[in-house]
C-alpha cells in the first residue's frame, strides 16, 4: 500500500530524513518509535502532503502505485491517506458537523459518488461518537476549540472513524492522554481495523503499544530506521531504553 | 426642481446652489431650525468637504469623488413613470417587514407620505412630518447631528428636505421588522443628501432594518444622516446591509442616543461598494445603557470602507461592546477608528473594543486604530486589533481531510466573519446575509437588479437539512 524509498527531507537546508525506507501492506499495524527530534512527525507530515517547509531531496514515495508528490493534501485524503494530528488545531467558528460533511462530500465527489443523505450522515456520526465515547453534543461545538487534550485526540479517531481511511497515521496520539483516554483511543483503531487498510502508529512510549498490538516495530533515529523487528522490540526498547539505540548508532 | 453641478468646484457649485434656493431650502421651517441650517452653511462654507491632511480623513479620500460634476433634485419630480411596487419588493422567504422605501433620497410611497397605525407609530417621510407632527420633530431633530466636528454633517443639515420619518411611542413593542430601503436610480449622477429621524420613546422595542443599494452601475455621493433616540428601557436591533456598485461614495453618519436601560445592536454588514464610509457616534446618555456596535465587511477590488465608531460613555454603569471584522482581496482597502470616550463619572463603565482584519493579498491595505479616552478609575475597558492572513495550519488541518483549498479557504474565511453575522436576531434574515456572505466570498455575488435582499434569490438557497438537536 505504502513505499518509501530512500527517502531524503530537508527542513530549511537541514537533513531530517537520510535515507529512509519502508513497506507497509494492507492489513498491518505498524508502529515507529524513536527519540524526540529524529524526523517521525517530519515523515507524517511529508507522507500527508504538508506543504512549506518541508523539502524532498531524494527518494520516492509511492500509494496504491502513485507517485505521492503528483498529488495535493486533499487528493491524498480523497486517495485514503488520513493524518492523526499530534497538535489538532483549533478552528473557530467552523463546527464539526460542517467540517465532516464537506470532507465526505468532496471526498465522494472525487470518487463520482452522490452527496450523503442526511440520515446515513446522522447515522455514521452516532456510530462514530459511540466509537470514541463522545456523549455530549461535542459534534456541534467548533473544530477543537476549547477541548481538552483528550477530546482534542478522541475527536481525531473520531474523524477516522468517519472517513474510514485506508491508510491513517497516527503522529504521537497517545501524548498527554492518561491511561482511561489511551484506551478509547486504542479501542477506536483497534475497532477500525479491516483487512484492507494499514495503520502507521508514531510513537515515542511503548504504552500506546499495549492496547494497540503492532506487527512491526520501527526504530527511527537520526533519520533512518536503524531497527525493525515484531512487538517484542518495542518491549525490548521500554527495557533497555534509547540510550541502547544511540549507543549502537555512534 | 433639478440642478447641477458643474461650474466650479463642487463645493463652489453648492454654495451657490444653497444661496440661490435658500426659500426653496427652508421652506416651512421654523425660526430656530431655519438659524441652525444657515450656520450648517457657513460651517460648510468655511470648511468645505474633508481632506486627508485632517486626522480622522487620513486615510479616506473623497477628492476624486468630489471631482465630478452631479445633478442634486430639491423635490422627488424624478418619479413619474417609475413603478414603485416592482422596485421596492423584497422577497426574503418567511421575513415579513413593514417596507419604508426611499428613492434616491427620497421617501416615496403609494399610500401618503405619512402613516400612523393603531397603537400610535407613525412611519413616513421627514419633510411631511416637520408639516404634521412638528411638535415631535421639532424637539429631536439636528439635536445629536453634531455639526461643528464634520462639515459633511453640516452639509447633510443645510441641504436635507426629506427622508425617514419613525415614531414609535412609549410602551409600544413593534412586532413587525421594518425595513428602509434606499435605492438610487438615475440615469445621471446624482448627489444625494437625505437625513433620517428615529424616535422610540420609553419601553419601546423596534427592529429596524436599513438597505442601502445601487441598482445599475451609475456614479453617485450619497451624504446621509440619521438620528436615532432610544428612551428609558426602550430597545432597537439595528441591521445595515450595504451592496452599492463601486461607483458609489457612501458617507453613513449615525447617531444614537440612549438613555437609562436603553439597548441597541447595530450591526453593518458591508458587502460591495466603491467608497464607504460608516460614521456611528453612540451616546450612553444614562445609567445602564447597553449598546452593542458590530460590523463586518468584505471588500475587493479597489473598493474602499471606513468605519469610525465613537462610543460616549457619559453615565455610570454603562456597557459597550464593538467588534469589527473584515476580510480584503486584491487591493482593497479597509479603516478601523474606534474610539471610546470614559467621562470622569461613568465609573463601572464596561468599554470593549475589536476589529480583526484578514488580508487574502499583499495589496490590500488596513489601518486601524483604537483609541481610548478615559477619565474614571474604576472602569473595565479592553481593545485589540488584529490583521493577518488566513492561518495556514488550519487551512492543512481542513485539506488533510479531503476538504479543497477553494472550500477549505472558503470555510475559514466564512467563519471568520460568522461572529459578527450570528448577532443578527432575526432568523430569516440572518440565514439570508449567510447566503449572501457565501456567494460574496465565493465572488458570485453582484450588486443587483433591486435590493440587497434579492441577490440570491435566483438560486435555491443551500441548506442542510439536519437537525442538529439531535446530535
């Protein structure tokens, strides 16, 4: 589903990503873990198509057999491709109710599908809300204005479980939740998992990794995974901490 | 009787136009207002129109405006063979309003010049008015224009025979939104100087809806000026819906008057226009007045608007609240002067005060400039001012979920001007201008056959059809 090929990002003539490679296939959980500061919300953003700073040097990235850099943020997302925020933003003024319904439309306008009917919209919104254990009218307040860091990372999973991506990553989901709100978290991707999407988890613990099992564990460092390996690597790496990866990295 | 302008200068041409047709000009007034007038002249006479060399003009030229030559009418003889009914229809789906049309200035109406309903309101033209009910207009009238501060209002009050006339007695609560529309429509460029006069007495309740509308693409000045008295308890919602073609020179000065417990919203929402200029001078003139003062504009092209808004605030405990929003595209150009004054004994006085500007280019251009006067100390008052572009990590969070950049952009600017927009408390008017600021931002929408009110009447409004007290 996902190629990255020698994957080189610049952010303002400074290498990031040196050389970075990865395949993930439909049906798989893969978590990448690493230090702060070794390129992992660079690697989600650039994967999403975030434009601006970011640089690519070298390499190549490829989804469902396109080229990404032919496509623009928004037919990325149309394509299946959803990023989990690690800092969701706050709009004002535009509820989330607006929000969603105009992401699934222009995304079945892309695929020449009709406008979704107001019922199966309202449907898809309770199942949605039920997912992610939003009870109040939370769906009707502006996008992530004065929400908590927990309803802030719930209303992500929230718009996952909406536009039921193909390929969603997760940058850093699990950062300033505690443990109740971890697991709704976890139990929303867990629900959402089909045979036919993939899940890229960014994380920096390995507590995010007891409620969602990864096949693969990813260590990135110094902008490459220097370390791949199944769940127990992530065990291992809560054990011996990252010092062990710098150390051999020297 | 019809004159031009086109000798001199144009201020010249006036003060020719006034001396050769003072009779005209006064006719019928009394001794006093006759006085009141003739210095108007001469304050005009000696001043002229404003210039960027003084402060509060800085930044609003009107000289190329007032480079042309214009026709100016002392009577309405213009509307023989005009159908008023078709001009003047306004078809809001489910807003039902008492309609006040004014044509180029003047109040016109099929059915009298005056009307006076059962519980006492009466609705008309001001010139028949000062014949009829002189003992009210003669007691408010030119009493809050103030004339020594801005020669426009003192050209407004040498030159004004007619305009709005509304009368709402004490204990009266209008049920029906009454709405002026003004609308020019000439085949010549006009200059119009018409001067409106609202009166609520004591708990009374008014909404009242002003449509000011260009209906072709001809050049016009219009110098208006209305003066609005709000007494003890009484209450006014106040909604300005500006759509003029950018030929247009729109000066708008009004003057609001409170007195204890009184309440007004005044909200202007700006759509199109080539030169505007709102003037609101709000006066809390006794305790526990409130007045909320709200605008938004979204202006492009080379269009220009001005919004000054003085708040007085000469009574203890009184309440004010401005918010201005604007959005700009191309070399549009937008001016914010808010100044609140605090006299030494309106303690507990609550002022605040913002206007926040989006700039979509590098060419459009805002100057704003809060300023607050006080003289108590123990009041709360705030301002801010913000000028940006639209924030770009909120436009990646909304394109990361499929939405477009065009929608996406779209999104951020209609919400950005919604605050404004959601005070407006009449809800199909509101659903309306929330149309109307869709299409405007999307650029579809143009100055129209008729009034403001119709522009989207052509197309099936959007709306979603969810209820949202179920989510």
């Amino acid at each position: 589903m996902l190629s990255i090929k020698n994957l080189h990002v610049s952010i303002e003539g400074r290498e990031i990503i040196k050389g970075l490679n990865l395949e993930v296939k439909a049906g798989e959980v893969h978590a990448i873990m690493g230090p702060n500061g070794t390129g992992k919300s660079t690697l989600a953003a650039v994967v999403a198509g975030k434009e601006g700073i970011y640089e690519i040097t070298k390499g190549e990235i490829t989804y469902k057999g396109k080229r990404l850099d032919d496509l623009s943020v928004e037919e990325r997302a149309r394509e299946g491709i959803f990023l989990g925020f690690q800092y969701p933003v706050e709009i004002p003024g535009v509820t989330i109710v607006n929000f969603m319904r105009t992401a699934i439309n222009e995304i079945r306008n892309y695929k020449g599908q009709e406008p979704i009917g107001a019922a199966e919209f309202l449907k898809m919104m309770e199942e949605a809300k039920n997912l992610v254990g939003i009870h109040s009218k939370l769906t009707n307040r502006s996008v992530n204005e004065g929400f908590s860091g927990g309803e802030k990372k719930k209303n992500e999973i929230f718009q996952m479980a909406m536009l039921k991506p193909d390929l969603a990553i997760l940058d850093e989901t699990d950062s300033g939740l505690d443990i109740d709100a971890l697991k709704v978290v976890a139990n929303g991707v867990n629900t959402l998992k089909r045979p036919d999407n993939a899940t890229i988890v960014i994380t920096h613990y390995q507590r995010l990794l007891d409620f969602i099992v990864p096949d693969f564990v990813h260590v990135l460092y110094d902008g490459r995974i220097v370390k791949s390996g199944g769940k127990e690597l992530a065990i291992e790496l809560e054990a011996k901490g990252y010092e062990w990866i710098k150390a051999e990295n020297l | 009787m019809e004159v031009n302008t086109n000798q001199l200068s144009l201020k010249a041409d006036l003060i020719r136009l006034f001396e050769d047709n003072s009779d005209v000009l006064l006719a019928g007034e009394t001794t006093e207002m006759i006085m009141h007038r003739k210095k108007a002249f001469e304050l005009f006479r000696q001043n002229g129109f404003p210039n960027t060399k003084m402060e509060k003009w800085r930044n609003t030229d009107l000289s190329a405006a007032i480079k042309e030559n214009y026709h100016i009418y002392f009577d309405p003889a213009f509307l023989e063979g005009i159908d008023l009914k078709t001009i003047f229809q306004c078809n809001i789906p489910s807003l039902v309003t008492d309609v006040i049309s004014q044509l180029n200035g003047w109040f016109v109406s099929e059915n009298g010049s005056l009307k006076k309903t059962q519980d006492g309101v009466i609705i008309g033209s001001l010139q028949a008015a000062k014949k009829h009910h002189a003992d009210i207009v003669n007691q408010y009238l030119h009493s809050i224009a103030n004339i020594e501060k801005n020669s426009l209002i003192a050209l407004n009050t040498a030159f004004a025979i007619d305009g709005t006339f509304i009368y709402v007695p004490d204990n009266v609560h209008v049920e029906i939104p009454m709405q002026m529309v003004n609308i020019i429509r000439h085949y010549r460029n006009i200059f119009i100087q018409n001067h409106n006069l609202i009166i609520l007495g004591r708990n009374a309740r008014l909404q009242l809806l002003q449509c000011d509308d260009s209906v072709d693409q001809q050049r016009s000045v219009t110098n208006t000026v209305t003066e609005v008295f709000i007494g003890e308890n009484s209450s006014l919602d106040h909604y300005k819906l500006q759509n003029k073609n950018n030929n247009s020179t729109f000066i708008n000065s009004a003057f609001f008057n409170l007195e204890k417990n009184a309440r007004l919203l005044t909200n202007g929402i700006t759509l199109n226009g080539g030169m505007i200029r709102n003037d609101i001078h709000v006066t809390l003139n006794g305790e526990h007045a409130e007045a909320n003062i709200m605008g938004v504009y979204l202006m492009d092209g080379s269009q220009h608007v001005d919004n000054q808004v003085f708040v007085d605030h000469a009574y203890p405990n009184c309440f004010s609240n401005e918010l201005f929003k604007g959005i700009l595209d191309d070399s549009a150009s937008a001016v914010f002067n808010g100044h609140i004054l605090v006299r030494r004994d309106a303690q507990k006085t609550n002022a605040y005060q913002n206007n926040k500007n989006i700039l979509l280019t590098d060419k459009a251009t805002v100057n704003t400039m809060p300023f607050l006067e006080i003289y108590a100390d123990d009041v709360k008052c705030s301002h801010g001012t913000t000028i940006g572009q639209l924030d770009q990590n909120a436009l990646f969070y909304l394109k990361s979920r499929g939405i477009g950049d065009d929608n996406a952009r779209l999104l951020l600017m209609y919400a950005f001007a919604a605050e404004v927009i959601n005070y407006i408390g009449i809800e199909p008017l509101r659903i309306r201008v929330d149309d109307m600021v869709k299409k405007r931002l999307r650029g579809e929408l143009s100055i129209c056959d008729q009034c403001v009110l119709h522009c989207s009447s052509k197309e099936k409004p959007v709306h979603f059809e969810i209820d949202m007290s179920k989510i």
